[in-house]
C-alpha cells in the first residue's frame, strides 16, 4: 500500500524539461530579433491642403528660404549666407512669433543643405514646410 | 549506505520553478518590445543636426543613396512604387512612423517626392533621419 502511494506521488509531478526547452528558444529567438534602433531625426509636418489654405488668408507673411540647384540660400529672395538663416529666421520671429518657414528645395539642391537649414529654422523655433522650388528663386 | 545515496540523489535535483518565472517574464518582455522595423538594408552618410532628437516607434526606413537610388526593406525601388510599398509595410504596424535617411549628398527633389507619395499613403508621422550634433 505504502509503495502504491509513492509512485502516484511521483506521478504527480509534470516533467518540464521539454517546455523549459521550447522557452528557451524562443526567449533567444526574440532577443536576436529585437531590433532597438535607435533613430535620431528631424520632425517634418508636411502641411496640410486645407491648412495652407487658411495661411495664405492669414496676414502672416511666411519666411520663404529657396535653395537652388547650386547650393545657394536665397531667404526672401535675398541671397544668405547658410550659417546665417537661424538669425534672419530669428529676426522674422521676433516681429511675429507665428511666422511660419517654407522651404522650397530645388531638385537638383543637396539634402545635407536641406537638413542644415531645416535645422536652424527649429532652433528658431518655427513651423517647417518643404516644397519643390518651381521657377528661378530671387528678383 | 543505501539510505545516503537515495538522499544525495534527491538533492541533485535543482528547482526550475523560480527560473521558469523569471524566462517567462523575459519572453514576455521581448515579445511585447518587439517591433520588427523594417530597414532600409544600406548605410548612408546622415547629415548632421543640432535639433535631432529620437524617433520613437519607427516602423519603416527609406534611404536615398549618394548616387539617388531609393532602398526599402532592403530592396532597391523605383520613385514610383514607394507609396504602395510603403502602405503594404505599415499594414502590419499603422501607428509606426517612417524615417527617411538622406544621404547628405544625395538631392532634395528625390526627397520631396517621396514626401509626396508618403503623404498619398496617408502617412503623417515622417522625420528626415540625422545625427545628433554636440
């Protein structure tokens, strides 16, 4: 009797190994899958139709900076040096605090151009918009 | 002596309990965190910025190459099949953001196109990818 008892003690007992096992491989599985990347970068709201809309009623008069296809920075149809759109775009702020940037990047215009000077447009605090520049920028 | 070694038998036997609760937690953990971004598959030179700062819950990654060919998932697309592509990727994650890393060479206009088509596929969540610059 005492020896019967014993074995469905034994019994009773779930072997799991095999579990523990399957575990394992997917605790691996997902630790080599998991991906952490960490991506740094500039937030872009692209405006919305509806939006520009109301802008363009508004008296608000936008910051237009144009690159060109050569490389060069004209803000407000004025040729600008790069290092010095974060002052003039600053100065623009200053007599209005809601004046918006547009940036209109020519085609053929570099994007470390274009991350320069979106950069310096947040520094100053504005609202970016990027658009094809259409035409001949300046006069 | 027969009594002993019964006994040393016994004590052999280590407790997994406690180490299957804290597998099981881990396991949990990687499941939950795991986003499966999908990556552009080719290493750019990342213009530099004093503003950039980290984009949480990236789901897809686009690179335009120094010589203007556009990478996704891994594969070289045509300007053209980047808005289907894209919304076929985000059918997985829809919340998930897209970065576009720009080479620093690379051309602006490429990248405003696929602004455009990214905004076609009702995207709103896009950053242009940069260093961190200290």
């Amino acid at each position: 009797m005492r020896k019967r008892s014993h074995v469905s003690d034994e019994e009773a007992e779930v072997n799991m190994t095999p579990m523990l096992d399957i575990v394992f491989i997917m605790l691996i599985f997902f630790i080599v899958t998991a991906t952490f990347i960490q991506e740094s970068g500039l937030d872009v709201s692209r405006p919305d139709p509806n939006q520009e809309q109301e802008k363009n009623d508004s008296k608000v008069r936008p910051v237009l900076i144009q690159l060109t296809d050569d490389n060069k920075v004209f803000l407000d149809r004025r040729e600008v040096d790069v290092r010095s759109v974060r002052a003039n775009v600053e100065k623009r702020r200053a007599e209005n605090p809601k004046t918006p940037v547009i940036i209109q990047a020519g085609r053929e215009s570099e994007v470390g151009l274009l991350v320069s000077v979106m950069d310096q447009s947040q520094q100053a605090g504005a609202a970016i918009s990027i658009a094809p520049l259409v035409g001949q920028p300046g006069r | 002596m027969k009594q002993r070694s019964k006994t040393q038998e016994e004590d052999v036997e280590i407790n997994m309990t406690p180490m299957l609760d804290i597998v099981f937690i881990m396991l949990i953990f990687f499941i939950v965190t795991a986003v499966f971004v999908k990556e552009a598959g080719v290493e750019v030179n990342k213009p530099e910025a004093v503003m950039s700062q980290k984009v949480k819950q990236v789901s897809t990654l686009i690179a335009i190459t120094e010589d203007d060919k556009i990478w996704i998932n891994k594969n070289e697309v045509e300007l053209r099949d980047v808005r289907a592509i894209v919304e076929q990727l985000r059918k997985e994650n829809p919340k998930g953001k897209v970065v576009i890393q720009g080479d620093a060479e690379s051309k602006s206009g490429i990248m405003v196109d696929i602004m455009d088509q990214l905004s076609q596929a009702g995207v709103t969540g896009v950053a242009i990818s940069a260093l961190e610059d200290n």
